[in-house]
C-alpha cells in the first residue's frame, strides 16, 4: 500500500501532513506496511534528540532522510515532556517511523 494510502487508512491526517506525506510518497513511489505490531512510547524530546542523531548518521553517509523538517517542526511545537507514541513502517528499500501523539489500537 502506498505511504499515504496506508496513513490515511489508520489515521485522520492534519492538511499540512497530508501534504508533507503525499510528497513523500510520491517521491518514493513504493508499497509500504508497518513493520511489526507495537507501538514504542517515548516523551518528545527524547524522539527529537534520537531523530537528530540518525539525521546526521544520514547526512554523513549521503542517505536521504524525507520528512526530517517536518517531524521536527512539529515537535518543536510539543512540550518536551509530552507523550508520542511511534510506530515503524518498511518499504523494499525504505524504514521509517510514523510519530503520532494519540495510541493507536
């Protein structure tokens, strides 16, 4: 299913991240799923310190990361102690992580 086939099927997507995934998707062009069938929790900055390290992991070994700025501007909008829960997704040549700030069943 394509990225944001698979979101939307789950999730009511806010405009901006409707648009921000639909770019995504597009530029990646593969089916995705979700990796496994838990849900890890973590506060906001805790998600925001390890997203900034694997970035740049990512920028040292030339990897792109999408949806990077995005994730991270919408963190900064949350208090650092807030609960986000995350979820990972896999494509056959992508991983990725899916922050939500409700738990999904």
């Amino acid at each position: 299913m394509k990225l944001l086939a698979l979101l939307k099927d789950n999730f009511t997507l806010s405009e901006d991240l409707n648009i921000s995934t639909k770019e995504i998707s597009n530029k990646i062009n593969e089916d995705f799923s979700y990796k496994n069938d838990y849900t890890i929790k973590k506060t906001s900055q805790t998600y925001s310190d390890e997203v900034c390290i694997q970035k740049n992991i990512a920028d040292s070994s030339g990897m792109q990361m999408p949806g990077f700025k995005e994730l991270i501007n919408e963190l900064k909008k949350i208090p650092p102690t807030a609960t986000i829960y995350m979820r990972f997704i896999d494509s056959s040549s992508w991983s990725g992580r899916f922050f939500l700030m409700k738990k999904i069943n």
